[in-house]
C-alpha cells in the first residue's frame, strides 16, 4: 500500500502481507526443532527453579504453537507434564515449575496448523544445580515438642512445596547434636515414608539439649536433597534455633549417686575436755582443714556441745561459709579441735544451690554435701556428695539405664577437703551383675553424645577434678532408633544395596579397651579393639555394604575417633549406569586396611573386584578401577548435615576427606569424595563412539562412582587428534572434557572438527558438543565463521548442530542426519532496503557423505526477501545433488549460460518462490498459471543467476464473463545490472488497443481496432517502463547492453541484438532489422545528455528527430509496417501515425499501482480521401501525463491545408484538473492569410508568439507580433 497527499507526493510502499492459508494436500516440509540449550536462571534456597529452554526452528505460518514436555525421573515412575500453547515466535521458555535435585526430560513439539502434524525435537536432560554443584534445598521443622517420663522430643517437618501434594514416597533421616554447628550423628537409618509430613519421637531425649536436624534423600541416586534448620526444643512453645538454650530448673535430670555403702565407724585417738573455759568466738577445727564459724552455741550437756554456725570452705582461693547445724561435738584442748561427732552440711537445702567449682584443668564439678569428721578421727578425711559434670560430648548412665549429665558420688570412696579438692576411686569388679560380660547392666557407663556408643567401665575407677580414670573398659553400640516412631522400617541388612543404614555400622559390635580410659574436660579418650564381625550398608555413600571380620581398633579422643584400623574387608555397591536402566551393575573392591580417620570416616585404597564402570549406556563411557579409592564420610560431621553458605547449599554428607587433596593438573585440586574415588593423572577413558567403535583416551581423572552414577572429572589427555565415528560421519577430535553429576554431563568441552567429504567439502569446528539420553553425541556448538560449501560455492555460517534421527538412510551405521543451523549467503538475494548479499537464517541438513539431505529449511518464512532488488516471496531453497545439471532457460536470461561440462565438480543453488514486480504482481512460468514458479537456479562458482523457464508478466485489464483482455509479456529476459545496482526483467510484444480476442470473441469488426504498435517493458523492483514505436527497440538494447557493459555502452553490435532479440521473441525478423537500423542511428545522441541510461530512451529520440537535416524514420521507409500505426476504421478514415514513439512508468501492485509518467509522441498525417492534401499535420505531436497530474500536449510544426498557404507553429498546452489550472503557449513562424474565403481582409500575421494563463492565482494573457 501507498499513501498520497493533497499535493500528490506518495509514500514508499508497505510491507507486503501474507494470507495465512493452506491448501496443499500434502504435509509441508518442515523440520522438527532443536533444544540448543537448558538453564537455570533462578535457584531459591527452599528449592524453587526456574530453566530456560531455549530452541531453534525455522518460522512458518503453519506453526500453531509450541508444547513443551517436562518429565522427571523419579524413583517410583516419571511424572510427566505438557505446558501447550506456547507462541509459534516464541523460541524461549521459562519453566517456573521445576525443583532443585530433581532430574528432568524436556522434549519440544512444534503443533502445525490445520491437523498437519507434530514435530518433535530430540529430548535432552536437565538439571537444576548451582555452578555444578549438587542442588540441596532447605524445608522446615513444622514442629518440636517434649514431654517426661521417656516420652522424648517430637519432631514434625514437611518437605514438599506449597501447594504441592504431600502424598508419595520420601526418604529421610535424622540427625542430632548437642551444638548448633557441629557433631551431629544420624539417629534413624535412611526411612521411607509414604508422606512428606511425618513425625518422628526421639525418645531417649533429654529436655532441651539437642538440636535435631532432618535430611531428605533422593529415592533414585540416594543422594541428600533437602535439608533443615537445626531446631532445639524450648518450653516457650516456638521453635528455637540458634545459640544454645540453657536447662531451666534442671528439668528431667536423674538425681543418683554411683555408690553410697552405709556410714563408717571412727575410731577417736583423743580425750574429751570439758569445754567451759573455751573461747568459741574462735572456729571449731575440724578434720581435713574444715573449720566451723560465727558459732552460736545451746547450752551443752557435760562436754558435748550443740548450736549454729557457718561452714568455711574454700573455692578457687575464695573462703565461702555454709550456715549448718551441729551437735554432740566434744573437743580435745583449748584450740577447739574436735574430739568426737562429725558435722554434715546440705549445701544446696541450707544456701538453695550447689557450691561450683571450676578448676582451671579438669572438669567443673558441684559440692552438694559435705561431711566433716573430727580432727582426731582415725580418718578424718571429709566426704559427702560431689557431682562431677561431664563434658558435653558425653552423659553417664546409670544402673537403671536413665542418662544424666553428672558422675554423682559419695560415700566413703570419696574423699573432699576445705579446699573442695577431692577424690574417688573404687572397684567396679566388687559390684554384683556389674561388668562387660553379657547380659550384665552396669552400675555406671558413659554414652557418646559424638557416637552411638557406650563404654562401660570395669576395675577400679578413679575421679578427681582432672577428670575420671577407668582401668578397664569396654564400648558397646547404643541403639537409638526405634523403628515404631519410622512407619515400622527397620535397620536395612547389609544385603540391601538400594537402601542407607548409617556410616556408624563398623561399631555395632563389642569393643575392649586395651590402656585406661580417661574422661577430661575435652570428652572421653581410649583406645579401643575389635574381634567382632560386622557388615551394614553405609547411607553416605548411599547403599554401600561393607563386610568386616578383621581385628579392628579406634583410638579415641575429646570424645571422637581420633584415628584407628578396621583391618581387611569388602565393600559392595550398585550404581545406576543410564537414565533409565534395566539393572543397575554391581561393583565389588576388596582392602587389606581400612583406615578410621578422625571422626569416623574410612579410607582405604582398593583392590577391585569388578574391571571397569559403564554409564550412559547403551553407548557412553567405560573406565578402569584400579587404582581407585574408598572413602566413607565420618560418623560424626564437623559441621551442620545441611546449609547454605555464600549461596551455595552443602551437605556434611559430601564433605571431602580432610586433608586429601592431590595436584593433578586440573584448575582445582583433586579431593576424596564419599564413595569410589579414582584420582589418576594417568587414566584411561574409553569411549563408546555411536554407532560403533571404542575410543581409547589416557585422561586425567578426577572421579567418583556413587549410587547415582558417575560424578565429577574427565579431560582426556590428547597430544594427538584422534578419529571417531559420530553416527557414521568422521570426526578428529581434539579435546575431550567432560564433567558430570550422577551420569548429568553439567559441564562439557569437547572440540574438534566433523569432516564432511565432497561435494560439501565441508569441515565443521565443533567448540562444544553435547551428548544425548544414549551417551552418543547429539550435537553441539560451532565456531562463529565463514565457510563454503564446495560443491554449491556458498559461503555458511553455522552455529549450532545436530545429529538428528530423521528415519533409516541408506548405508549401515549411518544412523543421524547432520542438521546444521546457521546463516547461509547468497549472491543476489538480500533483506528489503539491504544490500546484497544477505545471511539467511536456516538449517541445512547433510549425510555423513557430504551430500545434502532434503531441502534446505528457512529460518524465516517471510515474504520480503529480494533478489537483486526484485520482491521474492521466497518458499523453498535446495542444494542440487551432485551430477544434477541445471535445466536453465537460456532465453530467461541476457547473460550466456556458462558451459558446464562435469556437474560432479560443481552444482547450483535453487531458489523456490515468486518474484514479484510492480504493476504486474507476482511473475509467473512462460506456460504456467497462476501460482507456478519458475525455479531459481544459481551457479555461484560463475556468479550466474538463471531460471528453468522464462518468466511471464500478466496483468488482466479487461475481466468479464465473455472476455478476459490481459496485458501479457510472456517471453521476459533477466539481466543483473552492476550499474543500476538491481535486477531488471525486459520482455517485448506487438500490441493491439483492441486486441484481436476481443474481436473473435465479440464478432466484432476489423474496423474496431484502433492502433497497432510494439512495446517493450523494462521492470526495475520499483518502477516498471513501457517503451512503444520506435522506442521499444532502442530500450530494449540499451537495457541490455547497460546491464551488461556498464555506463554509456558502445553499440553492443548485430550480433548480440540479434541474440537479445532472439531471447525477447521479437518477430519478424525483418523487424529486429529495422530496429537495429533506428538504434545504431541514435545511439550516439544518448551521449548529448548527462548521465544517460535507457530510460531517456523517448527522450534520445525526440532530439535525434529535432536536429536539423536528420529524422526518424517514417512508415514509408519501412520494408514493413514496424511502427504498426493505426488500423481498423480510424486508419481507413485517413488518419497516420509515424515515427511513433513513447514511455509509460508505472509502479506498485494492486490497488497501490502509480501512474508515474505517461509520455506519447508521433508524426501525424489526417487525410481523407477525397481531399488532395493532408488536412492536418504535424511533425511531432507528444502528449505527457506526469506523476502529479498535469496534462501537457506539445505540437511542433503543425500544418493545414484548411488554410491558402500552409499554416505551420507551434503550441504548447498544460491543464492540471486538480489545480484547474491551464496554460498555453504559441508560436508562428510563416505570413499566412487566416481564411481563403476573406481575401478582402488581407489581414497577415508574422511571427506571432502569445500565451494564456486561466485558473491560477493571476490570470493573464500576451500576445507578441
């Protein structure tokens, strides 16, 4: 569409517009898309992800939308969901809807319009993980109660989303500690439970004194996904996290002494004085440095006294005075030392609260009663009842089994001074049912809060404020998972490879200690041996059974495994080795030592059992395990199980073996992680080419195997490139880099070049690839540059491709199409107002033998392509198979054809589409109809556009149900000027105003034709020219010969205008010789003018016929009628044309057709029959209708004979009807009497010139003579 103003000036054209319509019966050829690339754009701290899926794939007006499939892999069956609708433009979406740890499948299926079909791309794997490591979201306790007398704590959490279901299958385990940040041991083995809600009861909880923290686990790869806040139970009724809540009121402790035998007999050394004349202002001296203040006596009774007063003890150096009672106390002398009686002291009933000691070494303890004995006593040590608070890693238990947090003692074994020094030391052994041997409760043993463990001691025990000394002890595990708080799941066997226990499952079994066991203020240290078999399945590693029956032995120390030897075993374990995997391999290593590092992790190098480790089958990798290592993750962890640090997540449970790092050459050091672990500088890597072959790379390693698959580290060690076959295309491969999570590839470098043979001689620079659900490679990233196409000579840019499965091809093990995705160059063609040539977007698809597969597939479906110039409704674009010759028209173009003589050295380029031109539309085949093409061939090695048939304009003037009068050039020649910068499409016709159709078709006359003339038209992509009469033939070879030849062209010759009139069908052949005679007549005048080209053409001629002694030829000089000239009733009437000439521009299509120039010029001769000379003449006649509307008639000698001598001037005349303006001019040359029939007047006019203006803004007229 155009627009136009009120002055006239219009608008360049609009965007062409496309019908969005199908009616083909057949499916189009479109390709499927192609997913380029899955990422995470957003990762919340409780989970939530966001993914961008990004693809690729050609626009078309059949697209409907886009439906893009997510499945997750799951352990209990895959979930899949579809979000339809998706935008036909849309090549982005951003998935709100998935969850970090989750593993995922997309798959995008472009919807056709219309029913036609479902195109679905290659799925491709996903996973929501944060820089490469593994995803671990935080969920919430929901709940924590506590209740006495063995109800325990209450724990309640749920770990799904909002909004989410809370039914299914979820695996968790729980954890606890007695600080916020670390020490935290599992309770609970790894539970299943059919809820992400539940409940758990720790029922051996103290009040307040752990913090709990719940773990969730992944059924499929049994690897933490979720994780808690540690939460410590508070009485205020919320949940408390955070620094430590201190017990109130000593809630929930056991008050028990160890040993408390009956009161002992003193036997006094001293005589009893009557104490009447003693000063008791003075302290009564008691044994042990006890000495009893500020008395206040009752009146005694013979020597023995009773009263009040304050005991003085003292504390870190600080005298501190208990108030106490005492009575029957005698005395030995004057200095009031006591003779007989002892006096006993409640601290905590008489002062509210224990006296606290805390040395500056040892252990803190409490003072609860003293007992002070006489100075002169046998023994006059002091004793009563200590309370010797134990470090927080551990708690004592008592013979009833309760757990309190002090070693109480009492009774004669103990020993305590004024000076709150004290000591203990009895023997176990003496104690009835106390001991080590089975089926015995100890009286006294210490429980691990750092380990499930009690050790128990045996022999003589010693305490003091340096702590507690045991001769002889023993280690037993402490149970403290009940299976009726898990849903009834009990401990896993060892047997159960796809189930977690507990890493603590080497001390399930009897353990002596060989040295005495100590207690400080650090925790409980000893060392340990073990002849016990045992075997359980670890949880971190997840599912790893390991059997043990060597001697083992653990030293401890602060309350931990400080280090130790588990002695020779066995580990077992399944892996998952694909997405989807039939059976999951089973790996078996042997050890001659594993090592007990500090706080429970195990290490041991392995000798395997099993050769080698297969994933992402059924293709994928395969690499050796000798060499490996084993490591389990410690029993107790030196940090929370779960948190976010930095915005990164991290488990306790994948915390690397301490101090295990080694240089391998990598970015980072090679650290140990929990599982098999190979760490190998020198390594192989094998890998499965598809469809068949083994790649065999030395590689540096950084490995580990778990349950999930295989995790981490690949870069193959390549001094030399080496070739692999990729679904049968051969490719040199010069790095291999690959880095996974659980078999995920997160992190791919993979390089090299993709050999494509002849005809496509095309080597394709891959700087990624990635691999596929088969562990076969299913495309990749290309390296950003030109390259040609050999066969074809066109220059690409690709960027992406890949390996698609488009059905069988016809030779074994080629089993993929190469789909390229990119830019293609094309000489000629170009984006509207652009200059040429342009990239086009598309996918060019190969077999592994070079040649082309299908059509080439556009990545814009757009009707605004141009090919020079030209309008291109552009559908379609193939690459010739080698050997196809091109079926060129040689008509359809100036140019020659160039002589190919082998097509299996180089091919054409096919373009499929309309090229459109103004006033004409879309331009069609020679013989076709409507809506039939010609094919485009280009052979770009000889920059040569050609067509497999001549184009033909059509434009229908006349359409009515008995006759259709179609402006028809049928026989159009395409010529690309270098000089005008565009295409130009030329043709030639003899023309009939009234053609002769119409006068079959009407049984009109003869005598109803008008005129006859030849036209030719020049299209250019926005103007269109008709050049008729004598001018046609000159346009016709100055458009060639400037096309060809460039500004101001030499008169191309006989030869060429032959051949170009040949091309254009101009017959007879006596014409092309006359018009060859009026183009090398004028061909000189073109230089007259500035900057001349064939559209002054009518212009060249009217000044040609202008100068003096020259002029066009006249119908009379002609062998035949070329300039045609009038026929039918108005030629038979005397009326003649000659020398007719002219030039019509029009441009637009359709409604937005534009009259720009309308140009007509003749000699004319009017002379009927009966009269004997031409009653009008003129020797040039022009009439012009210009863009703006203006009018212009032009005579110049005009004659009659109406008059006695001749009448010859010349007149001009302008009318514009929109201005109403009108103009006119006039000039006389010749004396001439006005009219014969007034001879009387003698009137004589000589060289009279006027003019006349009407309608303007001042009227005038002037007349000169």
């Amino acid at each position: 569409m155009r627009a136009v103003d009120e002055m006239g000036n219009i608008s360049e054209p609009s965007a062409p517009a496309v019908i969005d319509e199908w009616t083909s019966e057949q499916t189009p050829e479109l390709p499927t898309p192609v997913i380029t690339s899955i990422t995470t754009i957003a990762l919340a701290e409780t989970g939530e992800a966001t993914a961008a899926v990004k693809w690729e794939m050609p626009a078309s007006p059949l697209i409907a939308s886009f439906s893009l499939e997510r499945v997750r892999i799951a352990s209990t069956g895959n979930v899949t969901e579809t979000i339809n609708g998706i935008g036909p433009a849309v090549r982005t979406y951003n998935d709100t809807q998935v969850f970090a740890g989750e593993l995922y499948q997309y798959t995008i299926t472009a919807v056709l319009k219309f029913g036609l079909a479902e195109l679905p791309s290659e799925p491709r794997f996903y996973n929501a993980l944060n820089n490469g490591r593994r995803p671990l979201v935080r969920f919430d306790l929901t709940n924590i109660s506590w209740s006495g007398n063995g109800g325990g704590t209450t724990l309640t959490w749920n770990s799904c989303p909002v909004g989410s279901p809370v039914d299914g299958q979820f695996h968790y385990a729980v954890f606890r500690s007695t600080a916020l940040d670390e020490g935290y041991t599992q309770v609970t083995p790894i539970i299943s439970i059919s809820t992400c809600a539940p409940t758990y009861v720790d029922a051996s909880a103290q009040h307040g004194r752990y913090f709990y923290a719940i773990m969730e686990f992944d059924g499929r790869t049994g690897e933490p996904i979720g994780y808690t806040i540690p939460a410590q139970f508070d009485d205020s009724g919320d949940i408390q996290t955070g620094g430590y809540i201190p017990v109130v009121g000593n809630d929930g402790l056991v008050q028990s002494t160890l040993y408390n035998p009956g009161a002992p007999l003193f036997i006094p050394n001293c005589t009893p004085i009557n104490p009447i004349g003693n000063d008791f202002t003075q302290p009564l001296l008691l044994g042990d440095g006890f000495e009893l203040h500020n008395l206040v006596l009752n009146p005694w009774v013979g020597n023995n006294i009773s009263g009040f007063g304050d005991l003085r003890v003292v504390n870190n150096g600080v005298a501190v005075f208990v108030p106490t009672m005492f009575s029957n106390i005698t005395v030995a002398d004057a200095q009031n030392r006591v003779c007989t009686g002892q006096i006993h002291t409640n601290i905590i009933a008489n002062t509210g609260e224990p006296i606290v000691v805390t040395p500056e070494v040892g252990l803190a303890y409490e003072v609860a009663e003293i007992t002070a004995r006489p100075f002169f006593a046998s023994f006059n040590e002091g004793t009563g009842k200590v309370r010797l608070l134990m470090p927080n890693s551990l708690r004592v238990v008592d013979e009833n089994g309760e757990q309190l947090d002090s070693l109480n003692l009492a009774g004669l074994d103990l020993r305590i001074n004024a000076n709150l020094d004290f000591s203990f030391q009895t023997n176990l052994d003496n104690i009835a049912n106390h001991g080590c041997a089975a089926g015995e409760d100890p009286i006294v043993a210490f429980s691990l809060e750092t380990m499930p463990t009690i050790v128990v001691p045996t022999g003589i025990l010693s305490a003091s404020p340096a702590g507690v000394e045991m001769a002889g002890s023993c280690m037993d595990y402490d149970e403290r998972y009940n299976p009726v708080y898990a849903a009834g799941n009990p401990r896993p066997p060892a047997s159960n490879l796809n189930a977690g226990d507990s890493n603590d499952g080497f001390l399930r079994g009897r353990y002596t200690g060989i040295v005495s066991t100590q207690i400080n203020a650090t925790g409980l240290a000893g060392i340990f041996l073990s002849n016990a078999p045992m075997s359980y399945v670890a949880s971190y590693p997840f599912g790893f059974s390991l059997e043990l029956n060597d001697t083992k032995s653990l030293v401890l120390a602060d309350s931990h495994i400080s280090t130790g030897s588990l002695g020779a075993g066995t580990a077992v374990f399944e892996y998952i080795p694909s997405f989807a995997p039939a059976t999951q391999p089973q790996v078996k290593v042997n050890f001659s030592d594993l090592i007990v590092d500090e706080r429970g992790g195990l290490y041991a190098t392995v000798t395997p059992e099993t050769a080698a480790v297969e994933w992402l089958l059924p293709n994928g990798f395969v690499t050796g395990l000798l060499h490996s290592e084993l490591y389990l993750g410690a029993v107790t962890s030196n940090q929370r199980p779960g948190q976010t640090i930095d915005e990164i997540a991290t488990s306790a449970l994948w915390a690397t073996r301490p101090g295990d790092q080694i240089e391998l050459g990598l970015e980072n050091p090679a650290t140990l992680e929990p599982g098999l672990n190979i760490r190998r500088e020198e390594h192989g890597l094998f890998w499965k080419t598809c469809p068949t072959g083994l790649a065999n790379m030395p590689a540096t390693v950084d490995s580990y195997i778990r349950h999930g698959g295989v995790s981490d580290r690949f870069q193959a060690q390549i001094e030399t490139p080496f070739v692999a076959n990729i679904h049968g295309y051969e490719a040199l491969i010069d790095n291999f880099d690959l880095s996974f999570l659980d078999n995920y590839i997160y992190a791919s470098h993979i390089t090299g070049d993709v050999d494509l043979p002849f005809p496509a001689d095309l080597n394709l620079r891959f700087i990624s690839m990635w691999f596929g659900l088969d562990g076969c490679i299913g495309g990749g990233e290309l390296l950003n540059g030109f390259e040609n196409i050999a066969y074809w000579d066109v220059n690409v840019n690709f960027n992406h491709a890949v390996f698609a499965d488009e059905g069988a091809l016809p030779l074994p093990g080629w089993t993929r199409v190469l789909r390229t995705i990119g830019a293609l160059e094309l000489p000629h063609v170009s984006l509207p107002n652009q200059p040429a040539p342009t990239l086009l977007g598309v996918q060019v698809a190969f077999r592994p033998d070079g040649q082309p597969y299908g059509d080439v597939i556009l990545d814009e479906n757009r009707p605004d392509f141009e090919l020079d110039g030209f309008p291109l409704l552009l559908t379609g674009l193939r690459l010739s198979n080698q050997g196809e010759a091109a079926d060129w028209d040689a008509n359809a173009t100036a140019a020659t054809p160039p002589n190919i003589t082998d097509w299996n050295q180089m091919g054409f380029v096919e373009l499929h589409g309309a090229i459109s031109a103004p006033y004409f539309g879309l331009l069609v085949r020679e013989t076709g109809a409507p809506g039939d093409y010609p094919h485009i061939q280009m052979q770009l090695h000889n920059d040569y556009v050609g067509f497999d048939e001549q184009l033909k304009g059509a434009r229908v003037w006349v359409d009515l149900a008995i006759v259709q009068v179609v402006h028809e050039y049928e026989n159009l020649v395409y010529a690309s000027s270098e000089l005008e910068g565009h295409g130009l499409l030329l043709g030639w016709r003899e023309y009939q105003f009234v053609p002769q159709v119409a006068i079959d078709l009407l049984s009109l006359p003869d005598s109803a034709k008008v005129i006859h003339f030849d036209a030719t038209v020049v299209m250019e992509p926005e103007h269109v020219h008709f050049f008729i009469g004598q001018s046609a033939g000159t346009a016709a070879f100055r458009a060639m010969a400037e096309a060809i030849g460039g500004a101001n062209p030499a008169y191309p010759g006989e030869v060429l205008t032959n051949l170009w009139a040949g091309k254009l069908n101009m017959n007879p052949p006596l014409i092309v010789d006359e018009y060859q005679a009026v183009a090398q007549m004028v061909w000189p005048t073109f230089d007259e003018f500035a900057n001349p080209d064939f559209r002054m053409t009518t212009a060249v001629l009217n000044e040609y016929d202008r100068q003096p002694n020259q002029s066009l030829p006249t119908n009379d000089d002609y062998v035949v009628d070329v300039i045609r000239g009038t026929i039918g009733a108005v030629g038979e009437i005397g009326v003649d044309l000659h020398k007719m000439r002219g030039h019509i521009e029009v441009d637009g299509l359709g409604l937005g057709m534009q009259l720009e120039m309308f140009h007509i010029v003749a000699a004319i001769e009017v002379q009927y029959e009966d009269e004997p000379h031409p009653i009008l003449t003129g020797d040039m006649v022009s009439f012009m209708i210009s863009r703006y509307g203006d009018y212009i008639l032009e005579g110049v000698d005009i004659g009659s004979s109406l008059v006695r001598n001749d009448l010859s001037l010349d007149l001009t005349g302008l009318y514009n009807p929109n201005t109403q303006a009108i103009e006119a001019g006039l000039g006389l040359h010749k004396d001439i009497n006005l009219v014969h029939d007034l001879e009387m007047w003698s009137i004589s006019l000589n060289e009279l010139t006027g003019a006349v203006g009407l309608g303007l803004a001042a009227r005038f007229c002037a007349i000169l003579a």
